[in-house]
C-alpha cells in the first residue's frame, strides 16, 4: 500500500523507494545504511554511507554516561561525513529495528529532517532501482547537536513513570521474555505494570513495510497506551523500542520516551523493582 494511503499523521517520517530515487543526487542529502557490512559491499543505493549501529548500546543512563553515549553517536554520524544540517534517511533490509533506532536518536539528537526508507532495500531492489557497488570514503566533520531530553527515558524517569496514571509503560519484547522465560539478563521479567507489544506486530512481514495507521493505532491503543498520556518504551537494549517510537511517531503521539537502557540495564541494576507477568 502506498504511504500516503495509510493514513499516517507523519507520512513524510517514512520515504518510499520513488520518493528517494527523486531526491538522489540533491545537496545535503545522506542516505545511511545500517546493514551488516558485507550486505552493504555486495551492493547499496548510490551514495549512501555505511553504519551498522546495532550493539551501539549503553546500559548505564545515569547522567554522566548517558552524555558519553551521545557525545558517541554525535561523533560516529560526524565521522561518516553526516552534518546537523543534512536531509537524513536511513535504510535498512526492511523497515527493520536498526532504522528505527537511528531514526529515534536522529531525533534524541535534535535533528528534525530525518527519515526512514520504508520497505528498505528489499523494497529499493524490488522497484528495479539502481544499486551500486562502488561509492567514495566520506570525509568526516563535527555533527552539532542538542540533545532533546524529553525523547529519552533513564531509569529514573521509568521509576517516576511506574505509578503515574499519565504514564504508560510498553514492552516491546518477545512475550516470552516479558513473562520471564527468555532471560537476557541477570533478572528476568518485566518492569512493573507494563503492557506488552511485541514490535513485530507493527510491521508488515510479506512487504516489510510498516503497518497502516488504523492497525499501529489499535496495537497501542488497547493497551489504553493513547496520545493524552506520556508513552515510555522498552525492549532489551533499545531497538526495538526504537522501532515502536517510530510507529508513534508516524500517529503524532505527542510525549514518546524510549527507554535507551532497557532490560539491559533494568535487569542487571541491583535495586531495581521487577514484576513477573502471569
């Protein structure tokens, strides 16, 4: 279905294959692509630059580290020639987690000209687009940025949030590792009074393409996660969450935190309250 059919308040968040192949060649724009390095060899959208961001992770949000991790990021899109004033789109196999969470940090950076290739290069090659091997080493520079505080959630914002009625937790996982059966760290289960959505249903699995707006909207609003309350997402290290927070968005929720720490830190930090779900 085309993007603008499916009913997005944000549809310009996600690009479609034709959109981009009009945009190519345009000052400004950079085109990243998160896929391991040997896909990304084996052929890619002309100009785009190579960042597999998965693993690039934190697992500490208390203040000092978590403005470490930013200043980290802010430097690895510098290095690959990005600018705080470029047209940003990521792409991805699909609209995949790695995407999504390079778009959710674009965002965390305070940038706000960024984008995701909707289908990815699944959808770019299906298209019959061009694909090429070859591509020149960017220079690196300094990518300003400004860090937009409201985006992120720490583990005390998720403490604060735990007890509030204008709060709602969402755990992005697998159900199994919501319930504690999967565990990925030194504690299993979840953290008190989350909801589950497990992220891989909101998107599409035969074009890989994210949902329709009516269908992202009944996933989070029957879990009465709706856009008057404040939304905190978590997963096991913040990708998948990542990729909830680019679903939101797409809807315009208003107030979206994702939890960049997520299990990863909830469930290996001593004093932390855990809840397992029946």
């Amino acid at each position: 279905m085309d993007i603008s059919a499916r009913g997005y308040v944000n549809p310009n968040l996600l690009w479609s294959p034709e959109t981009l192949k009009k945009k190519l060649g345009q000052p400004g724009l950079a085109i990243i692509d998160t896929r391991p390095a040997e896909m990304f060899a084996k052929g890619r959208i002309p100009s785009s630059r190579h960042f597999d961001l998965y693993f690039v992770n934190t697992d500490d949000t208390d203040p000092a580290p978590l403005d470490s991790f930013t200043r980290m990021w802010a430097n690895l899109l510098g290095w690959r020639g990005i600018r705080e004033t470029d047209t940003i789109v990521f792409c991805g196999e699909f609209t995949d987690m790695c995407v999504a969470r390079g778009f959710w940090f674009a965002e965390y950076l305070g940038h706000a000209d960024v984008h995701v290739l909707d289908g990815g290069m699944a959808a770019w090659s299906a298209a019959g687009l061009t694909v090429e091997s070859a591509s020149n080493t960017p220079k690196p520079v300094k990518f300003a940025f400004n860090p937009v505080a409201k985006t992120v959630a720490t583990y005390s914002s998720v403490l604060d949030a735990i007890d509030d009625p204008d709060c709602v937790i969402v755990d992005n996982r697998s159900r199994e590792e919501f319930v504690g059966t999967d565990k990925r760290a030194r504690h299993g289960g979840a953290i008190p009074g989350a909801k589950h959505r497990d992220w891989e249903d909101l998107y599409d699995h035969d074009s890989g393409c994210m949902k329709s707006a009516d269908q992202l909207r009944e996933a989070f609003e029957v879990l009465d996660a709706t856009p008057d309350k404040e939304i905190t997402l978590y997963c096991n290290t913040g990708y998948r969450s990542a990729h909830a927070y680019l679903a939101l968005r797409l809807l315009d929720y208003p107030r979206i935190r994702n939890y960049v720490g997520s299990w990863q830190e909830w469930g290996n930090r001593d004093g932390l309250p855990i809840w397992t779900p029946e």
